[in-house]
C-alpha cells in the first residue's frame, strides 16, 4: 500500500484538480451557442460609431473599454484590417468597473464625437493608454489630447459631463449587458458573437477574410 | 522515479524532519496549484481583464508577456506547481529522486519568478496580485530548500 500510495495521492490531486477547472469553465459558459445581437443601425444622429459602408458585407461589433490593455493592443489590428476590407465597424462603450478611468475615457471619446471627432479620439486614447491610465488626472490629459485634435476645448469640457453623453454610454453598456457581454473586448462579427480566443490581430483577419468570401451579408 | 529509497539513517528522526520538509513544501504547491488553475480557466474563458477590481492586474495579465504563444503562462505555472507536487509527495514516501527533481524544479520556478518581477517592475509598470502570492509562494518553496536540514541534501 505504502508503495501505491504516493501514485494515488499525485493522480487523485491530478484528476480533482482537472475536474474543478472544467467545473469552473463550464460555469463560466453555461451555453455552448454563441452570443447573438440585432444588427445595429446606423442612425442620422450619429449616436452610433460606425466606420465603413452601410450595406457591407461585413458588420463588426465591438464593446469595448478604453482602459482595457487587450482592447487596446485591438485597436490598431482592427484599423488595418477595416482599411483592407473596408468592412462596417461599429464600437460601443463598455467601460469595466474595475478600470477607474475607463468612464471618463469613454466621456471623452463621446465628446470629441460630438465635435465629429469620435474615432480620432478613439485611436488616440488606445494609444496614449498607458500614459493616461496611471495618470491621477486623466482629464488634463483628456483635454490636452482634445486640443491635439484642434476640438472646441471649453464645448469639449462641458460635453465631457454632458447627461446627453452619459445617457449615451450608459445606452451602450445596457446593450452589451443585455446581450450577455461580460468582458471586453467583446466583437460580433455579422451579429455573433466571436469567441474570446479569436479576439486577436492572428485569427481575426483570417475570420473576416473567410466571411467575406463567403459572401456572406451581414442582416 | 522508480529507484525507490534506501533509508540512510536508522533513526526516525531524519524521515520524520523530511516528511514534515516535504508535506509543508506539497501544501504550498498545492496552493500554487490552485491559484495558476483559477487564473488559467480565468484566460480560457476571456476573463483575463476581470481580476480583483485591480486595473494592474489586468494590465499585467492581458499583456503579451502573459502568453507563450497561444499558450496561457498560468497554464505552464499549473503544471510546474504541480510537478513541484507530485516530488514533494514521492520524496515524502522516500524516493530519492524526487527530492533531486524537486531542487531543479523549485530553482527553475525561482529564476522565472525573478524574470516576471522584472518584467512588471521595469517593462510593464504595473504589479499583479496573483502573481505577487506566487512569487510569495516559489520564494517560500525556495526558502524551505535552502534552509533544509543538511541531511536531507542529495
């Protein structure tokens, strides 16, 4: 027994351990079928960010958190990528509340779109990410980058805390949350949602060009 | 592994020292097991940005430095931590190369753990609770190598 028992001792360790991992996996994904959402219209008001053509064959949805380092490694990829195909791209806020700046950031980006400004505003976030996220005064920063954009600074700042802005990203997150978005980034791509392993620059492009050869229309 | 001890000391004294040695060291792996299992089922399921209300966390986890490829490092942590295990327990049953790997094992984990401190202290700026109690964890094991009683050396 004395021999055997060590052996029992390693497997048994072994086997319960990959056991409560597949437990704590599966609890994490309940359902095996992906997320799904009605495709998103563009409106005339221009409250949805939407790059590329209306009738694309290809819709990607993104919810998105400024402070969140993997959305912004995300962001350039994506850009090239919607150069190349010239597929529909629409971001929504999401903004964890783990990240204390993320709202702020997503308020800035919000008001730098109401001056038309929204996706240079959102490019130049990701970028500066790590100088504005250790920053205890990101919206110096904020506003700083808003000049860079050559934006109206002083409707900049009052837009910043504007209801109608806040409305905006609180309608955006209630979306992704109504859908199930629990992280971020979450993309859809033609309204389903892409598998968390899939949300990088290596298997995306591969995605979207196999979409695309599909021919398959985003509804 | 399948050498199987020869008792050197005649006395119960050393074989006790080295069961409570071994049994410590075996309850820390397990709990480094654990935390690199969490942390790994956390990446698989796209959560990686989800850790403790820390944005440092997810700033050290959702970087690129937290990946092998498509492989997770907490996944190779798991495995390492429970390699570190299985010796611990053979060499508590008497298995005298199980101690030997157990040494090799604990200074490869202690040289990574140097190489991740650094990597967030000087290239991301930002620490990650998770992999601060596994480095607590890998300098305990470490620790208790080290100051080992003498005749448990091989």
């Amino acid at each position: 027994m004395k021999r055997t028992l060590p052996f029992i001792i390693v497997i048994g360790v072994g086997l319960i351990t990959l056991g409560s991992a597949t437990y704590f996996y599966k609890t994490k994904h309940p359902g095996s079928a992906p997320l799904k959402i009605a495709r998103t219209e563009t409106d005339a008001g221009g409250t949805v960010h939407v790059l590329g053509p209306e009738k694309a064959a290809v819709t990607i949805e993104e919810f998105g958190d400024f402070q969140c380092p993997p959305c912004g490694r995300l962001c350039e990829p994506l850009n090239e990528l919607q150069k190349k195909y010239n597929f529909r791209l629409v971001y929504r806020n999401f903004p964890l509340p783990m990240h204390p700046h993320a709202r702020e950031a997503a308020c800035a980006a919000e008001a730098a779109g109401k001056q038309g400004k929204f996706w240079q505003m959102h490019d130049l976030l990701f970028k500066e990410q790590a100088v504005w996220s250790h920053s205890t005064e990101p919206k110096a920063l904020f506003n700083a980058y808003a000049g860079m954009l050559q934006l109206d600074l002083s409707r900049f700042r009052s837009d910043l805390e504007s209801p109608e802005v806040l409305e905006k990203i609180d309608k955006d997150q209630q979306r992704g949350t109504e859908i199930g978005v629990k992280t971020t980034p979450t993309l859809f791509l033609n309204n389903e949602a892409v598998a968390p392993e899939n949300t990088n620059s290596d298997k995306l492009p591969e995605m979207v060009e196999n979409m695309i050869k599909g021919n398959k229309p985003s509804s | 592994m399948k050498s199987k001890a020869v008792a050197t000391s005649t006395s119960s004294g050393p074989s006790r020292v080295r069961t409570i040695f071994y049994t410590i060291a075996a309850l820390i792996a397990l709990v480094g097991v654990a935390e690199a299992t969490y942390l790994t089922v956390m990446f698989l399921s796209g959560e990686t940005a989800v850790c403790g209300g820390s944005s440092d966390c997810s700033q050290v986890l959702g970087s690129a430095y937290a990946k092998i490829g498509p492989v997770p490092l907490s996944a190779l942590g798991a495995l390492a931590y429970f390699s570190v295990f299985s010796f611990a327990i053979f060499a508590v049953f008497g298995y005298v190369l199980a101690r030997r790997f157990f040494n090799w094992a604990v200074l490869a984990m202690f040289c990574m753990t140097l190489w991740l401190l650094y990597v967030q202290a000087f290239r991301l700026h930002a620490f990650c609770r998770y992999c601060l109690f596994s480095a607590a964890l890998i300098f305990l094991l470490t620790g208790l190598v080290v100051a080992r009683p003498s005749g448990e050396r091989t």
